[in-house]
C-alpha cells in the first residue's frame, strides 16, 4: 500500500486548489471524491491564498 503525507478528500475548488498547491511545493498527496462525475454548481465562496 502506497503512503502518501496528504489525503485530501473532496475534489470540489478547494480541493483542487490544494493538491495543485501541494504538488508545487514537491509534497506528494492522495485526492479522493466520492463522484464520479464534475459538479457543475461549484459550491465554494472564497479561496484566499
């Protein structure tokens, strides 16, 4: 079994947001989403980085 130092669950923009992040800093991680398919009604507000 693979061991990563993140999980990240739910693939929704926030997310996203920090596997994108976290892949450019060079730290591996795991993204899970519970669909199958893209929402097409986002519902997160803010993302301040």
């Amino acid at each position: 079994m693979e061991q990563v130092p993140v999980l990240i669950v739910g693939a929704g923009s926030a997310g996203l947001s920090l596997s994108l992040l976290l892949l450019q800093q060079g730290i591996q991680s795991i993204l899970i989403e519970k669909r199958r398919d893209i929402s097409w009604v986002p519902r997160a507000r803010n993302l301040n980085f």
